[in-house]
C-alpha cells in the first residue's frame, strides 16, 4: 500500500477525501510543518493540497520516496518550482477541477459591478430603497458588450462560453493561440493584448501568476482601457498592480473592478480598495465550492495511482513538463 500525504486546510472537506480514497492508498492527514506531517514524509510518495513557501530545497530532502506534489488548487504561485525540478518531482494542478466554479465567480463579479449589486444592497438594507439620487444610476446589461479574456484556459474557455449565453461578444489574448477552427467553435477572436485592452468593455483575467504575469496589467495598461470599462480579477492579485488599479478606480481611470484577490491575503484593514464605491470584493472564494470537492480530489488521486502504476501524471505545471 503506498503512503500519501493529505495536507490539512480548511479549505479541504477531508470527510470527502476520505469518502473517495482508493483503498489501495494509505493517506496521512497532516498539517504542514506539523510532527505527524514530517514523520510521514520520510515515506510518502505522493503529496496532496496546496502549495506551501516551505515547499523548499531542504523539505524534497525530507521525503526521499516523494514523486509527486499534487494540488488541490489550479494555481501553484507558491511553489518552488527550482527546487521541485532539482528534486526531480513534478508538481501538477487540480485538473481545471474548480474551472466551473471560478468562471461561473468571473460572471457574478461581472453582473455585480454592472448592476451595482453592492450598492442596491446597502442602499435597500439601510432603508434608502434606490438610494438619494436616482437620476444619477446608471446600471448596464452584459448583452451586447464586448468581454476580452486574458488567458484562455480551462477557466477562460469555460468564460466565453457562458458569457455567449448572455449575448456577449468575446475576444481573447493568450500566449498559445487556438486554431481558426478551434475559434470558431468556442466563438471567440484572438485580440493583441493592447487591442484587447482598448476594445473590451469588461476585461476578465484568467492566467497564472508567473514572473512574467506579475503586473501584467499596470497603469500603463489600465489608461488604454475604455473609461467605462470593467477590470474583472479571479486569478491572483498581484497580476494586477494593486497600487495602480486603486489609483485607475479613484481617478475615473475606468468604471470598476471585481476582485476576487489581492496582493496581500487576506488585505490589510486600510486597504484603500475598502473604501471605494465602484469596486466589489470577495475573499479568493472562486474556486471552493461543495461539488468541486469531489472534482479536486477525484482528479487528485486519480494522478497519484497513475504515479505509483509507474505512469507519467496528468496536468504537470508547464515550467516542469518535459
């Protein structure tokens, strides 16, 4: 029977991993850095959750036998990837798991902010029904709006695919262009990342953060927006510059923003997004919801059975594949 690490978090329905674990694993449940979690490494050969700064050169020499890092999440930001590839051990995401869910995020921020949905709470809540001046809202449909996707990945497809459903217009920018075939089929069009910035009435990101990601929108790229545009961010916070998007939604820069993520989680009490109309905020609570449990730990231990049958695993990260 070969022995596998669950890192504890709360994140985690553990009842569901346990529920779904192969018999044919044996799974210690542990927190990291814990005595139970670091006796257990010496044997482990696959290793379950989310990635941790302690992930380091000295942890790989800790777990001799380890042959995978397996996580529960889509991002891995917070991995080593130098030290994992000095290790020889691949680390790979949940398998577009939570894509339903972070993409079904991207469309709630999207209709919050532009139907104002905070706003007509407090407003509603505080007795001020449609509030003190009611000539002055102006609340927007996505029909017929133009949505440019950075990053067309699982979560960025699965994106287009609903946004169509509202009756938006859908351009993409990514790296890795699809076919003109495979574009049209999704109904998308391939936009340059400046073009895309300037026509796009609701921009959503959607990629990994990375060195080159980080700021990947920054005041320069914030002023080719439309003023009545929309910034949406359920990916990672720092792919936005922080300090520039507060100043773009203070300035009148562009209309809005919906944030599932920041550059420091959780933010700081005087974090200045706190205080602004245009902005709706949520606590990088995209990706977990009661039926991805199943998906994230379904696809998690499928790969770790494929690792131990002597296989090549599934969705290892693109800086670690071959």
């Amino acid at each position: 029977m070969a022995r596998i690490i669950i890192a504890d978090n709360p994140l985690n329905e553990l009842d569901i991993a346990r529920q779904l674990l192969p018999p044919d694993l044996d799974a210690v449940i542990a927190r990291h850095g814990s005595p139970e979690f670091t006796a257990a490494l010496r044997d482990a050969v696959c290793l379950v959750g989310f990635g941790d700064g302690t992930m380091d050169d000295d942890f790989y020499k800790t777990a001799p036998n380890l042959k995978l890092v397996q996580l529960l999440s889509a991002g891995y930001d917070r991995c080593d990837i130098e030290a994992a590839r000095r290790a020889g051990v691949p680390i790979c995401n949940n398998g577009g798991a939570n894509s339903t869910a972070v993409a079904e995020h991207a469309m709630l921020l999207m209709l919050a902010v532009c139907r104002r949905l905070v706003w007509q709470h407090s407003n509603v809540a505080a007795g001020r029904w449609r509030g003190n001046a009611v000539q002055d809202v102006k609340l927007y449909e996505l029909k017929g709006r133009t949505l440019g996707i950075v990053g067309l990945g699982s979560i960025g497809k699965k994106v287009a695919r609903m946004a169509q459903a509202f009756g938006m217009v859908v351009q993409y920018y990514d790296i890795v262009r699809l076919t003109e075939e495979r574009a049209d089929d999704l109904g998308v069009k391939f936009a340059l990342f400046d073009e895309l910035l300037k026509t796009s009435d609701i921009v959503s990101l959607h990629v990994p953060l990375t060195p080159d990601t980080k700021h990947l929108v920054g005041a320069q790229q914030l002023a080719m927006m439309k003023s009545t545009g929309y910034l949406i961010n359920t990916c990672r916070g720092p792919v936005a510059d922080e300090k520039a998007l507060i100043e773009a939604l203070s300035n009148g820069t562009i209309a809005g923003a919906g944030l599932d993520v920041f550059d420091q989680e959780p933010p700081p009490a005087d974090n200045p997004l706190f205080t602004l109309p245009n902005v709706t905020l949520t606590a990088h609570f995209a990706g977990p919801t009661w039926e991805n449990q199943y998906s994230r730990f379904r696809n998690a231990f499928d790969n770790c059975q494929r690792v131990i049958r002597g296989e090549k695993p599934l969705w290892v990260i693109p800086e670690l594949r071959d």
